[in-house]
C-alpha cells in the first residue's frame, strides 16, 4: 500500500487522535509550515518524518529504518526505535 504525504499524516493523526496539525508536526519533528506545505502538495516530508510517521503507524520496517540509518538523529532527538 503506498500513501501520499498528505495521506500519511492522516492517518498519523487519526491513529494518535490528534486535532491540530501543529501537534503532528512536533511528533514528526517539523514546523507547522512544512506540514502545511505538504498538504498543499508543495513539499514533501523530510525522510526521517516520514519514516517516524511510518513508526508511529506500528510498521515494522520503520523500527529497523530509525535504528540502523537514522541512528544519529534517533540520539539528538531522544527518539527510541
């Protein structure tokens, strides 16, 4: 199943019950802006969101992704795989 930005952080919020996107954006390491822009189809999402954002929905792969090429963004961001 392949989703669209935009379509991914739906589903991020719907899963976590979010109600603002500033929320997401802080989950998924980002300003406000940029989710803003990818939702207007005028940017697309770092890698390392996109990946968290892939976490966050219980993918497995995601896990491995931020643990073995991610590892120096997971140490600055607190973030565990």
């Amino acid at each position: 199943m392949s989703l669209s930005d935009s379509e991914l952080l739906n589903a991020v919020k719907e899963k976590l019950g979010k109600r603002r996107d500033v929320e997401l954006a802080e989950l998924l390491r980002v300003s406000k802006s940029v989710v803003s822009e990818v939702r207007a189809n005028r940017r697309k999402l770092p890698d390392y969101s996109r990946v968290v954002a892939f976490d966050l929905l219980g993918y497995e792969w995601a896990k491995m992704v931020l643990k073995y090429a991610f590892y120096d963004d997971i140490k600055v961001n607190g973030r565990r795989a």
